[in-house]
C-alpha cells in the first residue's frame, strides 16, 4: 500500500492507494478535528460522512472537483447539508431518525449556538434509505452494518 499526505488550505489528506482503489482521508483541522473518507476508483467517488463547517465544505469540494462524486454516505456527521448538495445521499433508517429528532438533532442545535455562522448547520436529507446489505456505488463495494 502507497500513501502520501496532501496538505490543503485548512486540513490534510492522506491519500491511501492499493489494488485501483484510492482512500482519501481528510482530516478537517475544524474545532471539532472531523474526519471525513472518499473512496475512490477511476475518478468515481463515495463519499463517507461530511465535513459540517463552511470553510471545510468549500476546501473539501474544491479538492474533489476532479472526481465524480457519486454519494455520500450519512451516518453520523448528519449536519454540513450544503456539501455535495445535489449528490445522492444514503443512510440507514435509524442514522436517518438520529439526525431529525434524536441525539443527532440535539448535537446540531448545540454546535450551532457554540459555533455560530461558520457552522453549516443544515441536515443532509437522505435519497435513499439501505439497510443491513451489499452496496456497489462508484464501483465500490460497501458492506453495510446498521449500529444504534
């Protein structure tokens, strides 16, 4: 396995390369030092989770502008709705109810008073609701597991 680390303006990516398959590992040097993953095969990409400040949604969209983003898969970084807006978004059933009405929403609603106008606190509306299965996107593999 290859690796290097790209610094941006903000954060840092790690890129990760092994059999055609690159991890992008951005670490988002936001208060709260998120990380978010982009699994990527020729140029088509999923997207793991999603950076919730506005510096971060920009930095991270402008280093992806030359992959073809095909999803974002939400679990528990639910806020940051604005990046990769038009891009599908899938979530389990429960990541899904976390983010409207539970513990995910009460998160939201706090880091919002805490971090004001840099904190993108809009939710990532789920397109498509999967469960516990196999999931191809971009080309990729994905073994879906549902936790609580």
């Amino acid at each position: 396995m290859e690796n290097k680390t790209i610094k941006i303006q903000k954060g840092e990516v790690t890129v990760y390369s092994a059999n055609g398959i690159n991890l992008h590992a951005y670490r988002t040097a936001d208060p709260m030092d998120d990380e978010v993953f982009i699994v990527e095969k020729n140029g088509r990409a999923a997207v793991i989770e999603s950076p919730c400040f506005f510096e971060n949604i920009h930095e991270l969209e402008e280093y992806m502008k030359d992959m073809d983003a095909e999803s974002v898969l939400i679990s528990y970084h639910v806020a940051g709705g604005t990046f990769l807006k038009d891009v599908r978004k899938y979530s389990t059933d429960n990541a899904a109810s976390y983010s409207a009405a539970g513990g995910g929403k009460t998160l939201i609603d706090n880091f919002t008073s805490a971090f004001g106008s840099a904190f993108d606190s809009s939710v990532h509306k789920a397109t498509d609701i999967i469960g516990e299965d196999e999931i191809e996107i971009a080309g990729i593999r994905f073994i879906i597991k549902k936790t609580a």
